[in-house]
C-alpha cells in the first residue's frame, strides 16, 4: 500500500463527505447515532473477540498495566459506548444555531450561526471506545472524521468500524463521513498532519511523546492537552470524611486516566490527622506514595518525592504528597506544577473555594469533588473528543460546541452602505 496515495484518498473523501454533512438535518444525523448504537449491542460477540485479539498482542509485545487497561473492551465498557451515542443523539444539534442577533444602527441585523469545523483527524492510543466517542460527536456537529487509532487496537477498532458505517448505510449518510483508517503504518499520522487542504483540525488523544510529536509536526490546526497532573488540595476548614473520600476516589478509581490525581497537597494544620489515615487507605490499595520532606515526618516508611515527581503524571499506582502551608501557598504550587488540566479543593470554607476557583489557572476547577469527574460524559456532553488545555477556542473537555465554529450572518432588506 502506498500511505501518501492511501491517505491522500480518505482525505479527499473526507472533505467530499463533510459538505455532505454540513447540511444533513438533525433527524438523520440522529438516526445515524442510533443505528450505531444498535449495531454495537448487535455485535458484542465480535468486538469482544477482536479486542480478545488485540489484548493477546499486547501481552506479547509487553504493553504495561496502564496500557492494557486502555486497550480493554468489556461488556461495560461497550454499554459505556452504546449509552454514549444514545446520550449525543438526545443533545441539542448546535448547527445552524443562531445567537447574538441585534440591530445595527444602519437597520441591518448582525448575529453569528454555529456550524461544523469541517474535517477533523483524530489521532489516538489504546482505547478503541474513542472510536465511538469521536465519531458520534463529529457526527452530530455535522462534520467529517477521519480516525487513526494504535496499531495495538487495530482489530477492536475495525470491528467497531463496520458498526459505524452500518449505522451510516442506514440512515443514508455517506459512508465516508467517519472514516478509520485501515494501515498500521505510523507514516499515516504524518500524512494526516500534513494535509490542510483536507483536514481543517487534528486532535491527538495518546501520551505525551505522540502529543508533542503531533504538536510540533501538525500543519493544521491542534486541540490538545500534553498530561494530566492533576492536584487536590486538602484545606485546614476542610470536612475530614470529605476529604478522605476525594482524596482516596481521586486517585484509586482509574489510575491510567489523565484526570486521575497524581499529586496530593495537605495543609500543615492538619496533615497530622488527615495523612496517617489516607496512607492506610493507599497502601491497602497497593499505592506507592513518596512525600516531601515534611511529609516524611508524618509517613517516615514511604519513599521520598523529588523534584520530577512533582512535574510527573505516573498513570500508575503511585502518588507524590506535600504538605502545604496555606491556600497560597497550595495556588502557587499548582500553577507551578500543573498541567493546567484538572485541580480540586477540599474546604467548607467559602471564601477560600472562590479563591481557587478564581486564582487556579487550569481547565477544570473543582470544589469538594474528585478530579475523575472532569469528563465530557460527566460534564453532560454526551461524550468527549478530548480534554484541551488550550486557551483559545475550545478548554476543558470538547463536547459538540467545541466540534463547531461561528460566523457572522448579517440580514437586510435592501439594506446598502452610505
């Protein structure tokens, strides 16, 4: 196969499929979420095996706990899919929205109407249930996709194809408007970066080196987020059980998720009562913990944190701990160290949760939460294209208004300058 050829071709079907799209209605587009929908509870049996296949691979290449976890397909995981689309099909339809209407003072009307960014390449690791999410949210903001997932998730994601452009077939949409690609060749993601005359956006989802690669190389357009080192901040006026349960939830309920806590802040008034009881809870847990030096003092059995581990997002059974003296200090921490994804705080105390709010500069701000809340199905966008750092366009996690520009529209009647 030739991968400039090859890749060439889906982009120009793309781009084809994508005026398509601009201008398919509501209904059909969810019909098509619904069709998808049904050929994934239909096919259970072949996307477990297909993952089956894939899990095998990654075994005997020596993929990593955190990786293998990602790779996995179950029978939740494919409710988690089928409930996604369902979800997005019952969202309103951002396209062709109009807002902002007002008159101008030479009698015409300016306002600005929602519509699709286009194509949008997607460039993922592992988790072959971002084949679904991505899909189903370029399909419902009314744009074409093209998809590059790992070559350790080529069956799942081919199984997961054929579900999709059944789902395509009938609801009379072109096939071409969700495209997988087909090859393992990691030359494909260069093409796909490379080709602005096809594709208007790339979004990386995957560890840092793919992201950086991506961000450095892309002669398009990036939506992104480099890591997730994600804080929570135990405050003095903080409610213990709270605390405990935020703190414990934050980081043992996934560990390889970029939403996942990996570092953990206490306020030196409390450290004492709060550290001791949390360590126990780690541990039984099998959590590797390294503190500060403070820390040490109140933990002396873990290991001790260094400079890196503050900049490190483990994806793995491992938390850094530092005891803190104060918001301030904990704000001033953070905004050093994080990756600007995701940072919570435990207090009861007003003042100090709108001054984190206000002062922590990252994508998600969380009071009295666990940071595994911030994700698009979370949030009440159906599902999730990825979580953006960045601070233009779209932040946080990008649902279907994030998938979609505006324009201006202007309306007159027989209106001209003088």
């Amino acid at each position: 196969m030739d991968i400039n050829s090859y890749m060439a071709e889906v982009g120009q079907q793309a781009r084809t499929a994508s005026r398509a799209m601009a201008r398919v209605t509501t209904a059909a587009k969810n019909t098509a979420l619904q069709a998808i929908a049904e050929a994934l509870e239909n096919a259970r049996e072949s996307l477990l095996e297909a993952n089956r296949q894939d899990l095998e691979t990654g075994r005997n290449n020596g993929l990593d706990a955190a990786l293998l976890d990602r790779l996995e397909l179950n029978e939740t995981r494919i409710d988690g899919m089928i409930e996604g689309l369902r979800q997005v099909a019952a969202l309103p339809d951002p396209v062709g929205a109009i807002t902002d209407l007002n008159y101008r003072p030479s009698g015409i009307q300016v306002g600005k109407m929602r519509v699709p960014l286009g194509v949008i390449g997607i460039i993922y690791e592992s988790r072959p249930n971002v084949t679904v999410e991505a899909a189903s949210l370029c399909l419902k903001s009314g744009n074409a996709t093209i998809l590059r997932g790992g070559s350790e998730a080529i069956h799942s994601n081919q199984a997961i194809a054929k579900c999709i452009n059944q789902g395509l077939q009938a609801a009379g949409l072109p096939t071409q408007a969700v495209q997988v690609v087909k090859t393992t060749d990691r030359a494909a993601v260069g093409c796909l970066i490379s080709m602005p005359q096809y594709v208007d956006v790339i979004v990386p989802r995957g560890g840092k080196g793919l992201i950086e690669r991506i961000s450095n190389e892309a002669r398009v357009p990036v939506i992104k987020h480099l890591d997730g080192v994600c804080h929570v901040y135990i405050d003095r006026d903080a409610d213990m059980q709270k605390a405990l349960d935020i703190a414990f939830n934050a980081k043992t309920q996934r560990y390889g998720t970029c939403n996942t806590m990996e570092s953990l802040l206490v306020d030196a008034e409390i450290a004492m009562r709060v550290l001791p009881r949390l360590a126990e809870k780690y541990l039984a847990e099998g959590v590797e913990l390294r503190g500060c030096e403070r820390t040490r003092e109140v933990l002396p059995d873990i290991k001790s944190a260094g400079e890196e581990d503050w900049h490190t997002e483990y994806l793995a059974p491992i938390l850094s701990i530092r005891i803190i003296d104060g918001i301030d200090a904990a704000i001033q921490h953070i905004n050093q160290y994080s990756s600007q994804h995701t940072d919570a705080i435990v207090t009861e105390n007003y003042a100090k949760s709108r001054k984190f709010l206000t002062e922590v500069d990252s994508s998600s701000v969380m009071v009295n939460a666990s940071t595994r809340f911030a994700d698009g199905f979370e949030y009440g966008l159906g599902a999730e294209i990825g979580i953006s750092t960045d601070k233009i366009h779209a932040r946080g996690p990008v649902g279907l208004e994030g998938l979609t520009s505006q324009k201006y529209v202007v309306l007159g009647d027989g209106h001209i300058r003088r």
